[in-house]
C-alpha cells in the first residue's frame, strides 16, 4: 500500500466507528458515544449539537412507525415464500410494498440528513462531506467482499 494511503485509511477506519445522523435513529443512549465522536470530529458549537439532537428525535419519531411496518411486511413476505406453494401474486405485492416502504425510509433518511447539515458551517460540511465518502467506500467495499447476493 502506497504510504500516503495510510493516514487516510486511519482516518476512514476511525470514522466507521461513526455513523451518519441520518442513521442515528433510536434510543439516544444506543448512539451516544457514535454522535459524540462526530460531533467531535466535526466540532460542532453546543448550539449546533442541540439542533442535531432535535433533528435526530424527529428523526426517530418518524421512522418509528416505518420499521414497524417494515418487518410486519417482512414476516408476511417470508410467511408468504415459505408457504408450500406460494401464491406469485401476494410474494409479489408484498415485496413491492417493502420496496415502497424502504423509499419512505430513504426519504426520512435524506431530509434528516439535509436538516443536519444545513446547521453546518462550510469547513464543517466539507468534512462531513468526506466523512459520508468514507462511509459509502467501506460500505461498496463491505458489500464487495460478500459477493452478488
């Protein structure tokens, strides 16, 4: 590996650790210790902290009811497949309606997103920006190394 790799990958590795806000749904205390290094990395005023926790709750609020539904419709779509002859209509229906909730949940994910770093300065958004690059690599490289499903 070229040395002036090293570094980056040190960076990128301590940054996996972190996980985006918009991913950051669920108890606080569950990612209290992931917000905290971003928010560190990121050196964000308290004031900035404060709005990103408000964006976090909302957050979590809203997806709240879409993971519900989502593995309500997962259990009936692996209900639906494991049944001795599958009906081809309801597998089908069933997998486009997941599909169409896994949108909804992009959507949260992406306004979330949006609202966070509208809080940001330039510098910070430049960093965040490079963090969210890191993360998206490692997960094509994750996803890489597992093989097509």
């Amino acid at each position: 590996m070229n040395k002036r790799w090293i570094p980056i990958v040190a960076v990128v590795m301590l940054l996996c650790a972190v996980v985006a806000p918009a991913q950051m749904v669920g108890t606080p205390s569950k990612h209290a210790g992931r917000a905290a290094a971003l928010a560190d990395y990121l050196q964000l005023t308290p004031e900035q902290v404060k709005a990103w926790e408000q964006v976090r709750n909302d957050t979590a609020t809203d997806m709240k009811p879409l993971a519900q539904d989502a593995r309500d419709l997962q259990k009936q779509l692996n209900a639906a497949m494991n049944a001795t002859s599958p009906d081809p209509a309801t597998v089908g229906k069933l997998s486009l309606e997941l599909r169409s909730l896994r949108a909804q949940v992009r959507a949260v994910k992406e306004t979330s997103t949006a609202k966070f770093v509208a809080t940001l300065t330039p510098e910070q958004k430049v960093k965040f920006d490079a963090f969210q690059a890191a993360v998206k690599s490692l997960r094509q490289r994750r996803q890489a190394a597992r093989g097509p499903a």
